[in-house]
C-alpha cells in the first residue's frame, strides 16, 4: 500500500499587499494608501475605499457605493 497522506495542496496565499502614498479624496489627506485590489485602494487615515486612476496622472477617485454617510441630522421627529 502506498502512502497517499501527502495530498497537500499548495496553499499558497498570494498578498500583494502595496502600500503607495497617495491624496485620499474623502479626507484630503496625504495618506497611506493600502491596495486591496488592483486598482482599489484603502485610505489608511480615514478608512475609506478609493479607486485609482491613471490617465496620464495617477488621481484617485471615490468608490461609489458603500460608502458610509452618517447623517445625525435626521433626528427630528414629529409625534
Ligand atoms: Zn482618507
């Protein structure tokens, strides 16, 4: 009988983790810049997830959707 028990799979966990130094669009703030994906970047000071954009110049740009408003304002309620 062989032994089969080495049926590891390569867990490989590939973290490309890039860390680029860049002006947060929600915070406008020169801030660290976490790649989470390609092109979608998370500020490092506020949190927030901003997608760059490189047409001649690097610019990033806020993500739609998913965006937190804390809207404390609405607390009016007429009874
Ligand atoms: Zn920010």
């Amino acid at each position: 009988m062989g032994k089969y028990g080495k049926m590891k799979l390569g867990t490989t966990v590939e973290i490309n983790t890039q860390v680029v130094n860049g002006r947060c669009p929600f915070c406008k703030a020169d801030s660290l810049l976490v790649s989470i994906h390609k092109t979608i970047f998370r500020c490092m000071h506020c949190g927030s997830d901003i997608e760059q954009k490189v047409n001649g110049k690097i610019s990033y740009i806020p993500l739609g959707g998913n965006i937190h408003m804390v809207d404390n304002t609405r607390d009016l309620t007429n009874g």
